[in-house]
C-alpha cells in the first residue's frame, strides 16, 4: 500500500460512515413529529461539523483486519462518532469549557442556544446505544458486548471520568493525575474503537492488543494536541511557545515543554507501532498511527 | 390483598431496588480512583434523593404478574431510575427550569456546581445501559430489547422529544401540541418500565397492553401534576387557583382549568385501570393507579 493507496481508503471509510449517519438523520427526520425538529437538527451540525472521524475509522479498520465485513463495523462506527460529537456538544458549554467555536463554526450552543445543545448530546449519548441495540448486522451477544464496552469507556471510569478530573479544580499538580486524564479523556473512547472493531469482526482473542495499542495511541494523540495547542497559539497570537504553562494551563506539553512532549508522543506512538506490526494487513494502521503524530491541526 | 398488604409490598419492593442501587454505588467506589469521587457523590446525592420509585416499582411489577422473577428485573428497575434521575439533574440546570431545589433539598448544581451536574446525568445516563448490558440474570436477546425499549423512550422520539417541545418557546398553544409533550415527557419513560417488565419476564405477547396502560396512566400522572401544582401554590403562595394561566404556563390544568383536568385524569386513570382488568394477579397495580391519580404531592 502507497500513500495514495491509503488516502483512498481513509477517505472511502469516511464516506462510507458519512453516508450512514446521513441515513440515520433521514430516518429521524421521518420519525418525528415537526414538534421536535430543532434538536435533530443541532444533532446534525455539531455530527456533520466535519470532523476527522478517527474513531470510526479506527472501529472499520480494526473489523477489517480481523476480517469481519465492514457492514458489521458500519452502525457502531456511527453510534462512535456520535458519542464523541455528543462529548464535545457538552464540553462548549458555558459550565464546562465554554468555548464559541469548534471546528471554525459557532459551537452548537451559540448556534441553538444551552437548552437544545444540552438536549442534542443527551440525544446523541441514547442514540448510540440504540443503534447498536438494533443493529441487525450483528448478533445479540455482540450487540451486548459492544454497548458494555462502549458504556463502560463512556462512563465515569472512562471519558466522563476523565472530564471530571479535567473540571475539578485542584492546586497540586502530578504527572499521574494529568496522565490518568488523559487516559480516560481521550484514549477510552480510542480504545472502545478498536475493541468494538475487534468485537464486530468476532476476533474475542485480538481484544488486549488492540486495547494496548489504543491506550499508546491516545495518549500520543492527546500529547500531540498539547503541543499543537501551545505552537498554534504561538503563531496565531504570537504568544511564545509554553506561555500556557504560566497560565497554570495544566497539559503534558506546557508542564515538561514542547520538545519533551515531542519526544514523549514519538515514543508512544512508537510503542503504538510495535503493537500494530503483529496485526495482519497492517499497512493502513501504520499509515495511520504515523498520521496522527504528523498532523499539523 | 387489602391496603396494608399492598403498602408492604410497596416498601418491600423500593428496599430492594434502593439496596440494589446501593450495591452499585458500592461497586462504583470501588472501581473509582478518587480522582473522579466528586461526580459519582453527585450522582448518588440525586439518586438517593428520596423519589417515589413510581418507574423501577412498575418495572418490577410487570415482570412479577407475568411470571418473572425479582431478580431478573432488578437491575433494569435500577436502570431506568438512573435515566428518570439523569432527567431530573438536566432538567434542573440553568439553561433548562433553573430549579434551585429538588425534593426539598438543593438541586444536583446547587450543591456541586453545573459541571459537576451536567457530569453526572451524563453518567447515569450511560451507567443505565452498561447496567442492563451486563445483566446475567437475563439473555443477551432480553438485554438487547430493553435497551432498545429504554433507548427509543429516552431519546428524541421519547423522553428527551419530550423536553425539546418543552424548551421550544411557541407562541401557538394546541391540545395536540400539548398531550403530545406529555406523551413523550412523561408517558415515554412509564411506558418503558411496563414495558420491560414484561421483557424480562419474557412476556412479549403482553408488550401492547402494557403500552396501553402506561400511556392512559403517564398521561393521567401528567395531569394530575399540573393539578397540584396550581393548588399547591394556591396553599403555599395564596395564588388563586388557575393564575399560572395568566403567566402563560402552558399546562393542562392551566388552560382547561382544575375542575376539567381532574376529570381528564380520572377518565385516563379509568382507562388504565380498564386495561389493568385483564393482567393476571394484577391488584397491587389497581391500588398503585388509584393511588397516582389521589396523590396529594
């Protein structure tokens, strides 16, 4: 597989997922009652906001070279994103980061107003259970497997838990407290991906590694945000790099410094790709892991 | 079964889904490190903030009368309290009602701050299906249908629906506008409970008369609230009865006046009770409906 030959099946996996969320906005726009259409509709902005879809990108893969067909990964991949666009709904919102823009658009609530943003990620947060419940690609048992990890990386010992930690206030600062943060903020749902990849293809035996390579990978990932955070500041308001440290903004990068945070992701990212080199068919992966440490936004 | 049979076995049903809920804050504990403890107090302050446990009571009642086991209903009763408590935090926070109190005690926010609060209905919300997906005392295909059942009767087509038309500032008012968000509000989640009660009894032939009876009896609790609240604040404020009319609260009672909605309740409550007729061993249920329409809070 050459660069071109992976860009094209990251933007085919995409396309894919894009058009079965757009299935399920249609059938949602059917079910109900013009009475309820501007929560569908906060939904479907801050869903179609254009994100980079790792997560179900992650979820199709990890069926795929496993073996499982990608109509088995197609609904969780959604029910995915979904939870991650209905985390970043809640994240905006003026009690948590309250944040006016994501991704360049008005943030759902400046753009529905805090009532109906609330009410599109609590929909959001459903919907995803539901629709793996009701997906007949897969069987029962897999369904329930698929919803327990999802709900448990979701949870207070996952992504909700990490965001709690994020939001309560505390004057001492540790290594193991922001890193424990950034394992459940960012890496639980990663993991949940590549797991419920692994579920959706039936490869039960495949799920430790998998999670070893997610819990690598998103840290990276979270690292390489950090940074990005502090560089891109620095050349959009000229800021010099690490001031954010002085502003007792608490990330690994601002904490230890852009070139030790540099040096921290390569070698996760790293530990990310040894893993990935015992999966079959792993060209895409590699592709992948490599990316999301390169990327420039 | 005369009335104090039915009071027993009324308390005797909210201890066992109070202790169950104790096991699972017990479990949460556990799991937790104590970075995240702030949002699971938040959660168990809400959830043990003494409700009437109308919706785990009916679970559990359903699963009785046709022929299931307390056990095999006990954690989806959990469940759907943690949904119904999920409902209260959200609904309470500024940007919905802004209740300062709840149950005579200060509101989730009040007493850990909105994020904390918005944190924790996020929590229960997810907690509810991870608890029902790794229920063993039911099948992976029971599992699968409640949290289908529960899914669709929280999310925009139910419960949550119901808080979008809410929240939706209109100027037209309509009858139809109205038993609708009732339906969805409040209805939804009555008619999740009954229905699966009878989904963990295995009782799927009963599913259509347990929607039935749930829908006359959600609507007819509805009611009855928009009731006692007018005459409550007629007591508490010396309002005169039917003024929240004046101040455009939109409510049944409201427009069409007391005396008019309590006989559309106890018509509804009629109804249920009609259906109620044909369900076996079914007195605990006729005294439990004839008790929700004469409550007096």
């Amino acid at each position: 597989m050459d660069r071109g030959e992976y860009s094209n099946h990251l933007e085919e996996t995409i396309k894919l997922v894009n058009e079965r969320l757009a299935k399920f906005r249609a059938k949602y726009n059917d079910d109900n009652a013009p009475y309820q259409q501007s929560c569908p509709d906060a939904m479907w902005y801050s869903l179609s906001a254009g994100g980079k879809r790792i997560r179900p990108v992650l979820l199709m893969e990890f069926c795929r070279i496993f073996g499982g067909s990608a109509e088995k990964a197609l609904d969780s991949a959604c029910a995915i994103e979904m939870i991650h666009t209905f985390s970043l709904i809640h994240d905006d919102l003026p009690c948590m980061d309250d944040d006016d823009y994501r991704r360049g658009k008005p943030s759902c609530h400046k753009q529905f107003g805090e009532a109906q943003a609330l009410l599109a990620g609590d929909a959001l947060e459903c919907l995803a259970f539901e629709i793996i419940a009701a997906d007949e690609n897969v069987s029962f048992e897999q369904r329930v497997k698929l919803i327990q990890e999802l709900s448990r990386e979701v949870g207070v010992c996952g992504m909700i838990g990490g965001q709690i930690i994020d939001t309560c206030c505390t004057d001492e600062y540790s290594d193991e407290r922001l890193l424990k943060m950034y394992a459940l903020k960012t890496s639980a749902l990663i993991e949940a991906a590549c797991v419920m990849g692994c579920i959706c293809a039936e490869a039960y035996d495949k799920i430790p590694f998998a999670r070893e390579y997610a819990c690598a990978l998103g840290l990276a990932f979270q690292i390489t945000d950090d940074i990005l955070d502090i560089t891109l500041t620095s050349e959009v308001l000229g800021k010099p790099i690490g001031s954010d440290a002085d502003l007792g903004k608490q990330t690994y990068a601002a904490v230890h410094g852009v070139e030790a945070a540099a040096k921290k992701a390569e070698e996760l990212t790293q530990a990310a790709l040894d893993i990935a080199e015992s999966f079959p068919d792993n060209e895409f992966i590699v592709y992948l892991t490599n990316d999301l440490l390169g990327r420039k936004f």
